[in-house]
C-alpha cells in the first residue's frame, strides 16, 4: 500500500551520532555522466550518444562526448575522493566502452577501468561498480534494444567481460542503476535515450531488464562474485486525500510503476496482480516466459535505493505541481505513466531543488523502513544516491557556499539515522554527485556535484557541501573508535 509520509524539517546530522561499525561512506557518478572522451579508447556510440545528437532531445544541444573528462583526471579525481575521506566510489562501466558496437571485449576500455579500481584501492577507497547506468551501446538499440529479448543475453556477455577483467579486485557489484528510467523514460516518455514512446517496448524493456538482472547475478556468483545486487529509484506514494478512493487508486497506480514492478519481481519472484492487470493492454504477460521470474527472484545480497524527493499523488486534474521528469528537452514527449496518465501531483508548498523536486528528508527515512516492513526478505540496505541540483556559483574567495545543498545532504543523512534507530538494516550512504556533470537531458544546466566542475577549464573546486560531507565522514569515524563507538 502507498506510505504516508510528512515533513517535520530534520535539523541535519548530529555530529556526535554513533553510526554502524563499518557503515560506509561514499559517492556516485556514472560513465555517461563524467568520463567523457565519447569516441576515444575504442567507444563507439551509446544510445546517449546518439540521442544527444537528436534536435531538441537534450538541452542546450549538449552532449556527453567531453563530459567532465574523467576518463583523462582520473587520478586527480580519485585523490580528490580521498581529501573527502571517502570510504566508496560508486561508479558505472560504460558498456559501449568495453563492448563498443555490441561486439567482443575492447581492451584499452577494460584497462581504463583496472587503472581506476587499481587507483581505488591504493587510496583506501572500495570500489563498487554498477554495471549500467544507462549507455546501451547503440548498434543494440538498433536491433530492438531492451524490447528485445536477446538484449538481456548480450548483457551477461558483458557482464562476464568486467568480471573478467575486475574480478579479482571488486567486491561489489550492482546489475542495473534505476531501471525505471531506462525503460519508462527511455521507451515510453521518450525523455530518456533512446527516446521512444512506445507503451508496449517500455513494458518489454522493464521485463528484459529485469531478466538481464538476475542472469548476470547467477552469472556473476557461478563465477565466485560475492556480493551482488540492484539499485532502484524508489519513492513514497502518498495520497493527497486518504478518504478519497479516486486519490487512492491513483497513489496505487504511481507505487505500481515506480516501486512495485520493479522490488516485488526482485524480492518476491512475482509481479504484482494489479500491475499484471493495469498493463496487460501493453503485453506485460506476453514477455514473460516460463522460468523468467525464478531467475529475476534469485536472492540479492543488497539493495540500493536512489531517492531524491517523495510524490504526493492525486487521481483529480491539478496543475499545482509536476512528476519531476520533464527534462530539458524542446521536442515533443509522452508520459512515463502508462496506463496512467491522469495521474497527478500537486503540490505540498515545500522547498524545492533547481530539479523542481520537493524536498522532504523525512521521506527517506518513511521509504527505509517501509522496504523493511512489507519485503520479509529485504536484504541489506544502501542509500546508493541521494543529493540535489541547486545554482550554485564560485564566489570572490573563490569558493562555492551551497548553503542549500549542504542543508539537503545533512537533513537526509540526519534521516538515515533516525531509520536506523527504527530497526531500518541501512548499511551505508552515497551522495550524488562527486562532480558536476552531464545530467542527461537537461545537458550541463543541473548541477548536482559537491565538487564543482568548470565547463570551459574543468577546474575542479570542492563546494562548501563536500566539505560538510567530510567533516560528517570524519566524525562517523571518530566516534566509531571512542570508547563508546558502535
């Protein structure tokens, strides 16, 4: 059922708080989003390639093709993230960089990636890859892409090349970063690569992908990877009048293709009978094969949750607020909500992020122990992104004062920690981002980073919200080694 959810304004981390031995502290980026170097080292086209070269697709017509450069800085990056005191870097491998044009293993890609975990490792920082994070490469999407079954089997042939490859220095592994926007947004709303809006490739997409997913994670443990699991965008659906059953069913049908579609396959071995019945117009049970959820169910040995904001939802007309995933394209799109477009989501008066997300932390705290109430056999939890876009500029000391941003990370960690104290298993907390970079659709105009990237030069300049993120990794650390540590 959706959760109610309330803000009561967290006051940020307390800087004396005991957390979990060994609760890891880290940041995210993904490949498309910083690595750059888009035709270099033997990559070819991924779908975000080709889609950034479509008119209107991405703001501003940019493009991932330099990014942030990451690829070229990486060391400095990688000691960049030590100065913070990470603990993790969580990262994507770009699998038109390792198997460009959907072909055999690329070499010179898979020794960028050994360079950067060998990087990792010798700055104390473990490295916790995810194995996509959005970049098909494009000769695949040709061929159907994710409404295509094959698709799921080329996936593991990828997936075997980074194993090759890492194997013996990466303990963590993560299948799929935030699979509803790499089918809803990307095959039905048409806002994300590879810019379809077909309701019938979207439901396959999810499908195939969630196939690919438990493929891999068989794969991946046959071959001795240990610790193995997902990462999904998850939100609280809350009705805006509980008494009211048109905002009921409408705050249903947002938890069934936010939430439910994606955790109760992973978790139960079974899509939900409502979401079953809500897209069976668009073929859901025509993919479904004999043996697919078996394999979709196979156990995880963690989950990540990505969250950003919660969604008051309402099942009558309103105007008041959006779903957060316009983007920044100019060229026409449709909804992500199939099935469900009447959908609405007006607007609770809370502050909100240059993304126009409302922020609510509290939200993240309501969502943990949710996952732990209603999923029995949950496994371990990491909040694997969570962070905000806001303007932010180098002021005349030449430092970033994000005052927002610093607010938003600390209230949020604030909330993992009172989870904690509810019986949430939370073992560790990414912020997104460690830079500014590519935010898909919307080109370079959103700035999530608590490093600031100068576009033109690429300087690299820690905001006053990574410095914050510091001082909390270091005090977690300290009280963890007192006397009375956890």
């Amino acid at each position: 059922m959706p959760l109610n959810a309330t803000h009561h304004g967290a006051t940020g981390a307390d800087p004396a708080r005991h957390w979990p031995q060994g609760f890891l502290w880290g940041s995210a980026t993904a490949a498309a989003q910083v690595e750059g170097a888009g035709h270099e080292g033997g990559k070819e086209d991924s779908v975000w390639d080709a889609f950034a070269r479509v008119p209107g697709a991405v703001a501003h017509g940019d493009t991932p093709e330099d990014a942030v450069q990451h690829y070229h800085r990486m060391p400095e990056d990688v000691a960049l993230m030590k100065e913070l005191g990470l603990g993790s870097y969580r990262f994507s491998t770009s699998w038109a960089r390792v198997r460009p044009g959907g072909r055999g293993p690329n070499t010179e890609g898979l020794d960028f990636y050994s360079r950067l975990v060998d990087n990792l490792l010798e700055a104390g920082i473990l490295p916790w890859l995810t194995l996509y994070h959005w970049d098909l490469p494009q000769a695949l999407e040709e061929k159907g892409g994710w409404a295509n079954r094959d698709t799921a089997l080329r996936f593991v042939d990828y997936a075997n090349d980074v194993y090759s490859a890492l194997g013996d220095r990466v303990q963590h592994w993560t299948t799929f970063n935030e699979p509803f926007c790499s089918s809803l947004l990307g095959y039905a709303a048409g806002v994300h690569a590879p810019g379809r809006q077909d309701p019938r490739a979207a439901v396959a997409a999810i499908h195939h992908q969630h196939l690919a997913h438990g493929l891999a994670v068989n794969e991946l443990r046959d071959r001795g990877a240990q610790h193995l699991g997902i990462t999904l965008n998850l939100s609280n659906s809350i009705p805006r009048d509980p008494a009211d059953p048109v905002d009921l069913d409408a705050a249903r049908r947002f938890d069934s293709l936010q939430n439910r579609i994606f955790l109760d396959p992973i978790l139960r071995g079974a899509y939900p009978e409502d979401t079953l019945a809500d897209l069976e117009q668009f073929g859901i049970r025509e993919v479904i094969q004999p043996g697919d959820l078996d394999v979709i169910g196979t156990p995880l040995d963690f989950l990540g949750v990505n969250h950003y904001h919660d969604d008051l939802i309402s099942g009558h007309p309103n105007t008041e607020g959006g779903d957060g995933h316009s983007g920044g394209a100019t060229r026409p799109t449709s909804s992500c909500w199939i099935g469900s477009e009447d959908i609405a989501f007006p607007s609770r008066g809370l502050p909100r992020t240059a993304m126009d997300w409302e922020v609510n932390p509290d939200g993240l705290r309501d969502l943990l122990l949710r996952l732990g109430e209603e999923y029995p056999t949950l496994p371990p939890l990491y909040v694997t992104e969570n962070g905000a876009a806001y303007d932010d500029d180098v002021s005349s000391d030449g430092m970033v004062h994000d005052e927002e941003r610093t607010r938003f990370i600390l209230d949020h960690i604030a909330a993992v920690g009172e989870a904690l104290d509810k019986g949430a298993d939370v073992r560790g907390y990414f912020v997104w981002s460690l830079l500014d970079n590519f935010e898909w659709s919307w080109g370079y105009g959103k700035r999530f980073g608590i490093v600031r990237v100068d576009y033109d030069s690429f300087e690299r300049t820690v905001k006053d919200s990574g410095l914050a993120y510091a001082r909390v990794i270091s005090g977690a650390r300290t009280a963890s080694l007192s006397p009375t540590g956890a």
